[in-house]
C-alpha cells in the first residue's frame, strides 16, 4: 500500500446488517486495505437509495453480517501497491472522487460504502470537480450509472462518451421516427433520483447528435417548475395522479419513441407501455424494478417481460461492477462490457475536473442530521421498507422527515 495523507487508524465505525435480526448496528470493524487496483477512501459523504433499506427489511446476505450501503463520496487516502507509478489523478492521495459499491444488496460477501473508510478499483470512482461539493457528488453514481444503462446501454441513444451499437451503424434514433419531427422520450417518474438523471441525459443524447427531442414526464406538480428548468428542460409536465395517459396521448398524438419507466410498479409499466407508437423497437422501453408477477427469469441475470407488444427491459446497476452477482433467486454473471460501459461514464463525468463544465448536475441533496448513527432510525424510515409508489405518511413532525421529492438524501460523515 502507498503512502497516507493523514495516519490510517486500524478501526473505523460503519453500519453492519445483523442478517438474522433484519436489523442494522453501528459497530468497529477494522479499515480496509486496498488490493490490486484499488484504492482506501475516506467517506465523506454517503447518500441513500431505495435498495439500501430494501435489503436490510428483506436481507439477501447469507452471511450474519454485512456493511450495507451503495452511495458514497471521499477522498483517496491510500492506493494498491502497484498503482504507485499510475499517472491517473483518482488513484493519488488527496484525490476527491465519488461511486457507488454493492454492500449488502447481494450474497455475495462484499462490504457496502456506509463506513468511514472503503475500498474500491479507482476505475470504478469518478473525479470530482473542485466547485462540487462532495455532499452533492454522493448523490450522483448509482442512479446516474442506472440512468445512463437504461439511456444508452439497452436504449441505444447517442452518447457523448461511449460509441453504441446503433451509432456505429449509422442510425441512433429509431430510424422510424419521422426526420422532422421531434423524438418523443416519456420519463414516468420525473422527479425520482432516477428520472433526473435519465433527463439530463436525454437531453445530453439529443445536444450530441443534434436531434430535437420532445421530453415527456410525470411528477407532481409541485415538481414542475423544477423539471421545467435546465437541465432537465422537460417540454410536458403532467401529474401522474387522474388520467394522465389522456394527457401523453395529446402531446404525443402518434405515440412515445422511448420510454423510462422509474417507478416500474403496479400498472406503471402497463400503462407507459400502451403509450408506445405502433414504431417503437425493441429495447425502447426501460424498467428498473423485476420483482414484478409480469418479470420471468430466463436466464442467469436476464428477465424477460410477458405479455408485452413491447418488452420491457429490466437491469441492474450493479452490472457496472463486473463482477459475478447473487441477486434475488438469480446469480448475474459479471459482464465485462457492462463494467466497460460505468468507467466510460465515469471517465466522461471525471473530464469536468478538469474542463470545469459539469457534464451531469448532481440531484439536489437533503443534508440530514447527523451521522452515520442518524441512517436507519431517519432516512430508512423515509426510504421505506419496498415500494417507492407506497411510501407511507411517517407520522414525524420534523422538517428534514419530510417526504422525498426531487432530491437525494444526504449524510455528511466528515466535513471537508
Ligand atoms: N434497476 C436498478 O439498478 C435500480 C437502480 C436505482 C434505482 N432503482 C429503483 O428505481 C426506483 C426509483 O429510485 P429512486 O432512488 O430514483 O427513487 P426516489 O428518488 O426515492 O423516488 C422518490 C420520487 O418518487 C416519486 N413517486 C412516488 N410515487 C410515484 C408514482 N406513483 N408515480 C410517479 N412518481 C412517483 C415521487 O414523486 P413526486 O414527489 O413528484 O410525487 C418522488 O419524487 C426504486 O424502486 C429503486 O429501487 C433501480
């Protein structure tokens, strides 16, 4: 290992499922050491997502414990041996990078980024821009990753940092979609993590291969004003309560091109789908949930939709990882072009660093209270146990307890 800013202690604090108690404990564990590739990070910040309470209410560890968490931003400490003489800036002490690890959200036996020091392959973190604050660059990775596969790894639009299959071939839109009309792009779930990303994305499609795109979303209206602006610069706003497919159908009168489904619960998929122009082809429409009764496995890691005129393509982020994952009833291979296609990403968000002009804006961020100690009894109770669409009124009077909308929650471990 290589050289520390600051002394590295032997034990940090971090946040550890007790897989038979469904429970989560703040406990002293020793701090990593960083192999091959890797480097040691202390977190400064960590940010939540639905998956991390998930897995702890409905455990999938099979060990009796596991540090959980997926989200994180810090600064490099330390480096594998043999990245002595790398020249790439992510792997130097001192370095501010972001990403995301799996944590507890598998069987496989891999700690998660709800600690004070982590370790992690450099490739797999992106360089934070000096005028980021690491509280908002903890917001970015796993749902800006999960975003950009559904965008431009199953959908095949154009993308700035990474030359898809349909690009090479010349094409990159539906070549269907009449030449001077816009594109349409509905984005359920405008407002989630999930859909910020994916609209600044789209839009990023758009600006790269010069097509005008008309962006669709649902969110409430409250969110409007918001989505309105850029980046996200949405053309259609409608509120996803009452007869909102009336309202697609008359925005988009010869039906949607692409679709993203961020919920993917309940009849979201059913509806989004029978938005979709008779043209649409295969992998134009993205879902981000498989634990639905229309999701067969079909293969290790592939979930086949039934029913569909057009088949809803389901993934998971942790493909980015490239390595071999339990997951569900299934074990996901790991998928090398997949990991390929998250540090082409990351490579892409790491260029701002340095050309100062932020290729993707961090989801605004809910500072809360505390620390690690703070996750569970106050940000898991606003995550929920499952379903984003069924989150219920937590009873607490607190402002910060508010419900989540259009924003990411943030725990600051250490200041900067
Ligand atoms: N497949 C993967 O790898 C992957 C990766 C990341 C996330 N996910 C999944 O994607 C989903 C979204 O995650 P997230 O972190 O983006 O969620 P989030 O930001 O926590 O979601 C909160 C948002 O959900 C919106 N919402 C709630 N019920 C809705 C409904 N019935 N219709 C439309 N919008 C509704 C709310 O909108 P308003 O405030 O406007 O009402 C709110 O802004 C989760 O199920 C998550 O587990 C999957």
């Amino acid at each position: 290992m290589t050289v520390a800013t600051a002394p590295i202690p032997a034990a940090q604090k971090a946040l550890v499922l007790i897989t038979a108690d469904k429970d989560v404990a703040l406990l002293d564990i020793p701090v990593p050491v960083p192999g091959a590739g890797e480097v040691l990070i202390k977190v400064h910040a960590i940010a939540l997502n639905p998956v991390d309470s998930l897995y702890v209410g409905s455990p999938l560890a099979q060990q009796a414990q596991r540090v959980i968490g997926t989200d994180f931003a810090g600064v490099v400490v330390a480096s594998g041996a043999d990245l002595t003489s790398s020249s790439d800036a992510r792997t130097k002490a001192g370095a501010r990078v972001a990403g995301f690890l799996q944590g507890a959200c598998s069987r496989n036996d891999r700690p998660g980024a709800f600690a004070e020091y982590i370790v992690i392959p450099y490739d797999l973190t992106w360089s934070v821009p000096a005028s980021m604050p690491l509280t908002s660059a903890s917001a970015v990775s796993m749902c800006g990753v999960t975003a950009a596969q559904g965008v431009f790894f199953r959908q095949q639009l154009p993308a700035p940092f990474w030359p898809t299959k349909e690009w090479n071939a010349g094409r990159g839109w539906n070549p269907s979609i009449p030449a001077d009309e816009p594109v349409n792009y509905l984005i359920y779930g405008a407002s989630t993590s999930l859909g910020l990303y994916a609209a600044q994305l789209v839009q990023a499609a758009a600006a790269f291969s010069g097509r005008k795109v008309r962006l669709i979303g649902l969110a409430s209206a409250n969110k409007h004003a918001l989505l309105r602006q850029k980046p996200y610069s949405y053309d259609v706003l409608l509120d996803y309560r009452g007869d909102w497919p009336a309202g697609v159908r008359e925005a988009a009168p010869r039906g949607v091109d692409y679709a993203f489904d961020a919920i993917s619960e309940g009849d979201t998929v059913r509806k989004v789908h029978d938005l979709l122009a008779p043209t649409a082809t295969p992998g134009s429409f993205v879902i981000f949930r498989n634990d639905r009764s229309d999701m067969m496995p079909k293969a290790p890691g592939v979930w086949g939709a039934v029913g569909y005129r057009v088949a809803p393509v389901y993934g998971a982020a942790w493909e980015a990882l490239g390595v071999e994952i339990g997951y569900d009833s299934q074990t996901i291979p790991a998928k090398p072009d997949a990991r390929a296609f998250a540090t082409a990403f990351y490579d892409w968000l790491s260029t701002a660093a340095t050309d100062g002009k932020v290729k993707v804006q961090p989801n605004p961020v809910r500072i809360m209270p505390g620390g690690l100690e703070r996750v569970v009894p106050d940000g898991f109770v606003l995550l929920g146990w499952n379903q984003v669409s069924a989150r219920d009124n937590n009873g607490r009077t607190e402002e910060y307890m508010r419900p989540i909308s259009g924003e990411k929650l943030v725990y600051e471990i250490v200041k900067e």
